[in-house]
C-alpha cells in the first residue's frame, strides 16, 4: 500500500521515531525546567530508568511526523530532503516549548539556544545549496526576534512593564531560522489573532466562573500552534485568508453606505 508515492512501512518508521523521541522530549522537559545537565555519562540509563512516559507529547509528534512525510515526501536527493529534514528537528522543539510555557509560564533559554544552534546549522547547509534561501532563513530570524522585540519595547514604554516576555522574542528569532521571513511574519499574524480569541474567553471564564483575576496568559502555545498550522498549510495560506477576511469585513462595514 502507497502514499504520496511511499509504503506505508515508511511512515510506519517515522512514527515509531516519534513515537522515540517524544519520550525522549518527555524526559528533556524535566530537565530543562529543573535546570539539571540532559547529556550525561549515565544518559541512556537514566531514559531508560525514566517510565514516566508521557503519551500525549508521544503520539502528538509521532502524528506530526507521519504528515511531515506526507506532506514533503521523500527523495534519493539529500537537498531535496531538506524541508522534511528541518522540521523534524523543529517540531520536537516547539512541543516541548508548547508545554513547558502552558505549564510553567516560560521557554527555558536553553530550549532557545537549541532552535537557534540548529537553525543555524541548517541555514548553512541551505546555504550551500541554495543562498538565496539561506539569505531567508537568516532574513526570517531579525523578522521574528524584531517583530516582538519592538512590541516589548512599545509595551514596557507605555504601560511600564514587558508587553511580551522575553523569551518569546528569543523563540521567535529562533524559529524565523527554520521558517523564512514571510512564515515567521505569518505565524506572527496568526498567533495574535488567536491569542486574542482565546484570551477573552479563556478571562471570562477566570473572572466570570473562577472568580480568578490572574490576567497572564502564556503567549508561547499560541505561537507553536500557528508555527505548526504555517508548516503544513499551504504557501501563502494565511496571508491570503486574512486578506481576503479583511476585504469581506469591509464591504461588510461599508454595505450601508452604498
């Protein structure tokens, strides 16, 4: 049985890699928010020692990879591979930040110092078969870093305090290595334009049902949900839905006056 032109045993194998390195995610994140050193003399006894398997992060990543493959295929040509290749070291990444920043409310440093090692690496081998997409890659990482950089700036000016922690402007230059300049400026858009649905309901129902007046929401998953939704829609998607949203508002808005 095919898919996409593969046996169905391929993507058999690429979900048991997920299915592997979430549980190595698993056991990462417990590090990583413990400050403790991952890589040690006793690494692979420890993972196995840790059954502490956490299935949701396995299957989520195992799913991701088989439409990863899906999607990008795969060809006999190394440079042709390496869009399937950059995204199955990112999305290991961004689950990981997706849960640590819903739990603990913060992207460890060194979880952004991995993507940025990584992107860089792989911007230099794009680069040696492609400048003009290294050139986007690096292009995309001051476009992710700078968008929420200036927005940190704008909000600690005017309400005196940071708009948007500072590890999500690190998260994002980070990631805009993986996604180019107009994919990282789409997931900008799309974040922010979940984030805001999500916020209002999600303090109506602190405030309205909890009686909870905790008004900080981790902007981190929304980020990684639109990272995610950029990867596998296709090109161009959103920017194309949001105009096209935009112009139905405005011939909405101005029906009355015609």
């Amino acid at each position: 049985m095919y898919f996409n032109n593969l046996h169905i045993l391929w993507f058999v194998l690429i979900a048991f890699i997920g299915l592997v390195v979430g549980k190595f995610i698993s056991y990462v994140d417990e590090k990583l928010v413990k400050s403790e050193k991952i890589f040690t003399k006793h690494f692979f006894i420890d993972v196995l020692k840790n059954y502490d398997f956490n299935y949701i992060i396995m299957i989520i990543i195992a799913t991701l990879y088989v439409f990863l493959l899906y999607k990008f295929g795969f060809e006999n040509d190394f440079f042709k591979n390496l869009d399937l290749l950059k995204y199955i070291i990112l999305i290991p990444m961004l689950v990981s930040a997706f849960f640590i920043d819903f739990k603990y409310r913060i992207i460890p440093n060194r979880l952004n110092m991995t993507i940025f090692e990584f992107g860089l690496i792989l911007t230099v081998i794009c680069g040696y078969n492609n400048i003009n997409m290294a050139k986007d890659m690096l292009f995309g990482m001051f476009v992710g870093a700078g968008i929420f950089g200036i927005i940190t700036l704008i909000g600690g000016i005017i309400a005196g305090k940071e708009a948007m922690g500072l590890g999500d402007v690190k998260f994002m230059g980070a990631i805009g290595l993986f996604l180019g300049a107009s994919n990282v400026a789409q997931v900008s858009l799309l974040a922010f334009f979940v984030a805001t649905i999500c916020s209002v309901v999600i303090l109506a129902v602190r405030i309205l049902i909890l009686k909870k007046r905790d008004e900080y929401i981790a902007f981190g998953p929304f980020l990684v949900i639109s990272a995610i939704a950029c990867i596998f829609l296709p090109e161009n998607y959103i920017w194309i839905t949001f105009i096209n949203l935009c112009n139905s508002l405005s011939n909405l808005i101005m029906k009355p006056f015609k």
